[in-house]
C-alpha cells in the first residue's frame, strides 16, 4: 500500500516538472519574441493618429525586427505618444536623424512602426531621443482613395464608350475619317500629290548636283565664270561701261526732261513767246497779220526791183552783169567737158 502511494507521488512529481518545464519553455519563448529579455534602448515618436498601434507591437529597421512598442499613451487632444524599446545590437545604426511611421505586416495585419532614413554623418540614436515621424495613410483613408479613383475611372471608361460610339457611328473627324470613303479617298490623293512633289524635288536636288559638278568641272563657260579671273575682269570692265552708258542715257534723260519742263513752262506761261502764240488768240491773229503784210511788202519789192532793172539809169548795170555771168558759166562748162 505504501509503495503505491510512493510510485503515485513519483507519477505526480514527474507530471508536475513536465509543466513546469514547458512553462519555463514557453516563457522563454515568448520572450525572445517580445524582446522582454534583451536590453534595449528607448526612444519616443509622436503621432496624431496610431491607426490601432497596441503596446507589445513589431518595431522594423530596413526589413528586420528591431525591438517591440514599450507604451502608447495619450499625452494630449490630437496628440499620441509612443515609446518604442530599440534593441541594443540596433541601436548603432539607426541614427537621430531617422524617420519613424506606422505601417501593416499586410494589407490588413497588424500594426507596426518602421523606421527608415538616417545618414551616415549623425550620430546614432541615444536613450530619450525623440524620432521624427510621418503620417501614415489610414485604410479608410485608402479605401476613400480607391473609391474616388474608381469613381474616375468609371467616368473615363464612359467618356471613352461615348467617344467610340461617335467615331463608330461616323461623328465627327476621326469617324468621318474611319467611315466616309470619300475623305478616304482624298487623302489617298493627298498622299500620292506628296509623294509625286517628293519626286520632282528628288528631280530638282538631282538637277542641282549635275550642275554643281559641270560648274566644278574645268573648261566649262559656267567654271570659268566662277573660277576664271580674266572672265570674271572683263565681266567687271563690261558692267562698268554698261554703267557709264546708264549714266550718260540718265543724264540725256535728265536734259530731255529738263527741256520738256522747259516747253511745258513755255507753253503753260502766256507771256512767253511759244504760249502766247498757242493761247493768245490776239496775239496770234497780229502775227498772222504781220506775217502777211511781210509778204505783201516782199512783193512789192520784188516789183519795185524789176522796175528798176528795166529804169534806162539801171539797165546797163544789169545788162554788164548778166554779159559777166554769162561769160563765167561758159569757163565753168569748158572746164567740166575737159
């Protein structure tokens, strides 16, 4: 009866270090996730809005778990302050100058603060320091954005099936384009007068490069134009005597003008001679009238001369001088028949 009851405390004994054990095991454990037996050095953020950060939460550094949130309290209206447990063997390379954020382990697991950022040249983080933070988009907020995006979408999608009924059913240009043969067919001929301009300026370009290469090539009349002085001096010396005949025919017709101002003032001008006899009806008519008594007089002197010729006084005079002039055509004859 004994030895029953002392194998049974045996039992219990050793059922009773099997817990304890896996206690102790279970401890440790848990433990080593919430970093409860690691030193640690703590740091403070400020947020205005944790998003659901609890105490015990992940810390993360560039992907790697770093310590664990110590506290979230709040501190004042709008205001959150959280400590957050950075492991020792960490702290060396976040520096004070490093940002911290909240963020998910997912889309929609649990929260947790990473930390980002830092340079080199700043020192690394000490017990008190204070982390920057930045806001993190909340997931109504994300959800809203999504919302708005999808609202935009919708708006686009059927902007987009507006516009292709249009164009399906003929509207406008692009429709038009895609549905009338016949602007089809003009553009068709647009294309081909582009093409066919394109051959006459190859034609052109290829006329100019065999022009170029008879004016490169020696003996030609277009290469000694441009390469020939002794031409390019007598082109010099015919442009200066073609220029000294322009101004000669310029100055001529400089003098022409200036005599057919001089007329036109004459004829213009009553009281010049040549206006006087083109405007001047009186004037006129006195001269008509001495030109005819001129002529009457003449006249009357051609009678009163032979008058005189056949005046007894006179009639030897003129007998001598018609005997003398006689006498010299008939030298002048003989010397013309020798």
């Amino acid at each position: 009866m004994r030895s029953t009851s002392n194998r049974r405390a045996v039992i219990v004994g050793i059922f009773t270090l099997i817990g304890i054990a896996i206690l102790v095991v279970t401890i440790l454990t848990l433990g080593s996730q919430k970093k409860t037996f690691t030193n640690s050095v703590t740091v403070t953020s400020y947020f205005s809005n944790v998003n659901g950060l609890q105490k015990g939460n992940n810390i993360w550094f560039t992907g790697v778990k770093v310590g664990t949130v110590k506290s979230v309290d709040i501190i004042e209206s709008g205001k959150v302050e959280v400590k957050l447990n950075i492991d020792e063997s960490a702290q060396q390379y976040i520096r004070k100058d490093a940002h911290a954020k909240l963020s998910t382990d997912g889309l929609i697991g649990n929260k947790i603060v990473e930390i980002y950022g830092g340079s080199s040249q700043v020192p690394h983080i000490e017990p008190g320091d204070i982390l920057r933070t930045d806001t993190l988009l909340s997931t109504d907020a994300m959800m809203n954005t999504l919302s708005k995006n999808n609202d935009n979408l919708l708006e686009i999608t059927t902007d987009l099936k507006t516009i292709t009924g249009r164009i399906a059913d003929g509207q406008g240009t692009l429709g038009k384009l895609l549905t009338d043969e016949t602007l089809s067919n003009q553009i068709n001929a647009l294309v081909i007068s582009l093409n066919r301009s394109a051959n006459h300026v190859e034609d052109l370009s290829r006329a100019a490069s065999e022009y170029t290469a008879k004016l490169n090539k020696p003996g030609s009349l277009a290469n000694d134009l441009v390469t020939d002085t002794t031409v390019f001096s007598d082109l010099r010396k015919i442009t200066g005597r073609l220029k000294s005949v322009a101004d000669s025919s310029q100055l001529m017709i400089n003098n022409l003008n200036a005599v057919g101002v001089t007329l036109k003032e004459g004829v213009n001008n009553k009281n010049a001679p040549l206006g006087m006899l083109l405007n001047n009806n009186e004037e006129a008519q006195k001269i008509k009238t001495t030109l005819s008594n001129l002529q009457s007089a003449s006249k009357k002197l051609d009678e009163d001369l032979e008058a005189l010729q056949h005046n007894f006084l006179l009639r030897g005079f003129f007998k001598k001088k018609a005997k003398q002039e006689q006498n010299e055509r008939v030298v002048v004859d003989t010397v013309v028949g020798k």
